[in-house]
C-alpha cells in the first residue's frame, strides 16, 4: 500500500490563554516532519525532503507502532540535559557523510516526538476530532527510546505557558480538542504560543524583498568587546507602510563597506547602512552559534545608542 504525501496543519500565532475546549502541549523546538510507516520508515520534512538518511536511528519507528500502515505526525528532536536543543539538531542536519551522521546520532542522538494520528490501518483518520485522534495515537505507539508520543494537559494554558518560558522551553501549542487535521493548511484550530526574548540590537544592513513590501529582511547585530557582531536576519515585524519608512531611513545611511562578515546560511545580498538605527527585536532563543532564533521586527529606538547594544 502507498501512503498518500502529506504537508503538515500549520498554527497561527496567539497569545497565551486558557480554554476548556483545548489540549495545550509544549511546543517542540525541532524538525517538524510526518512519519510514514509501513514494511519501513520514512520521515518527510513539510517541504516533503526525505530526512531518513540523516536521522538514520529514526528509521526502524515502525517497529513500535502497531495498526500499520500509519502516518503521524510530530517532531524530530534532539535533547541535552532533558531540554531540546535546536543548535544540536541544525548541526545533526547539515550532515551529508554516513560516518559523519553515524558519530553523531552516537554523540546527540535524535527522539521522534509523536502527537496526531492522520493514518491509521492505512485509513485517513483526518476529519475525526483531535482528542480521538490523540487516544488512537496513544493506543498505536509503544514508547522506546527513539518514539514518544506528547503529553497534553486540557484547559488549563496559561499555567503551562509559565512553567515553559521558566524552564527556557520554546512556547505552549494549543489545539481545539475537536478540531480536524487540516493537512497543509495554517488553521485557527491551533495556536502556537512563543514565549518571547527581545534585545535592541543595530541594523547594519538590509536585503531587497518581492512584491509591494520590497524589504525583505533586516540583518542585524550588537557589540562585543567594541566590535560590532552579526547577530541574526529578521524578516518579519514590518507591514508595506512601515517597510517604506524604514527603506527611506536607510537610503539616507547608506554605506559601501560590510560591517562584518557574515556566517555560512545568511550570506545573501545585503545592502550596508551606517549602524546608526536601532531597533528593538524579540526572539524566541539564540543558537550555539550566537544567531537570533524566529525574530520578530517590533520598532525603532530613537532613545538609545548604537554603542549599548551588547551582544
């Protein structure tokens, strides 16, 4: 039997609440992907790549799950100090070498983290409500090392979502319990609560978009020992009004030198201004490598100089 491909439901953004018809859980700093499984496994990104072959201890799931064939969906992570730790998985991922992968999965080793059911005995299970499908899921998978299913707590959100950002977690999903799954589809059924960061940081430099916006993102840095340092690429925060105004500030503070070199996956074609703007930036966490995870544009600074942003 073929499985039919899939792209996961996508969340909306929200802030924290409670709401007796809703499952919160936490919500999983990893590789989001749906897992196929029939005679083997398969683990399929939402852009529907094949990471199998990088997270190779992930390919024999099926062997803790009953009523194949089965599709779930869920979250590829990698833990340290029984937290997940984003920058050890991106550098799971960036492996291509089978010895390189090998000492790795070793070192870091990677988790499904299951929580919906889409396929069951080969049938869809799609439109049934969320909380059946998460009974079923419990009923299918047989916890082992490299498979868990989430745990969930009805209602009561707002407690989870601090007891999350306390322990340095990413945020709190919460998911109407007699919800569909809608595959491929960003749907107010779930909310993705972020427990957010902020820094004011300098903008050093910005990168032409498509459409009427036409800045398509902010690269951004702070200062470390009197040397001004990358810090992330934002590209989200500002609507068609504010990108204008902020093209026109930057067209007046144009520069023709980098301010920095930039690391390997930001290299794009940047535009350099003076680092005379600042900006304030919330964010979710920084990576080991010292970059901003999920910023968020939130204005400028006028009451603050360019020197004090620390990074």
């Amino acid at each position: 039997m073929t499985l039919p491909l899939l792209r996961p439901m996508l969340a909306v953004a929200a802030r924290p609440f409670s709401d007796a018809d809703y499952i919160f859980e936490v919500k999983w700093d990893g590789y989001r992907c749906l897992a196929y499984l029939e005679q083997g496994t398969v683990l399929r990104s939402r852009n529907l790549l094949d990471l199998t072959p990088t997270f190779i201890e992930l390919s024999a799931i099926h062997e803790h799950v009953d009523d194949l064939p089965v599709v779930i969906d869920g979250e590829i992570v990698v833990f340290a100090d029984g937290r997940p730790d984003f920058g050890l998985l991106q550098s799971r991922g960036r492996l291509s070498d089978s010895k390189r992968i090998a000492a790795a999965l070793r070192a870091n080793p990677a988790v499904f983290v299951a929580f919906d059911l889409l396929y069951r005995r080969g049938r869809a299970v799609l439109s049934e409500p969320l909380k059946r499908r998460r009974e079923w899921l419990k009923e299918v998978v047989r916890p082992a090392p490299d498979i868990i299913v989430a745990d969930y707590i009805p209602g009561d959100g707002e407690n989870l979502f601090e007891a999350c950002k306390k322990n340095g977690l990413e945020g709190v999903m919460a998911k109407r319990s007699d919800s569909p799954y809608i595959a491929g589809r960003r749907s107010p059924f779930w909310k993705k609560i972020r427990a957010w960061k902020s820094a004011d940081l300098v903008i050093c430099a910005w990168e032409p978009g498509g459409g009427p916006r036409r800045l398509g993102s902010l690269y951004v840095g702070g200062y470390r020992e009197n040397k001004l340092v990358f810090a992330g690429r934002v590209g989200t925060g500002f609507d068609t009004a504010l990108a204008r105004d902020l093209l026109d500030l930057l067209a007046r503070v144009a520069a023709t030198q980098p301010l920095f070199t930039l690391p390997r996956g930001y290299q794009g074609k940047p535009r350099w201004v003076d680092p005379v703007l600042v900006c304030t930036v919330d964010y979710t966490e920084v990576t080991r490598e010292g970059y901003l995870r999920h910023p968020v544009f939130r204005g400028l600074r006028a009451d603050k100089n360019p020197l004090e942003c620390a990074w």
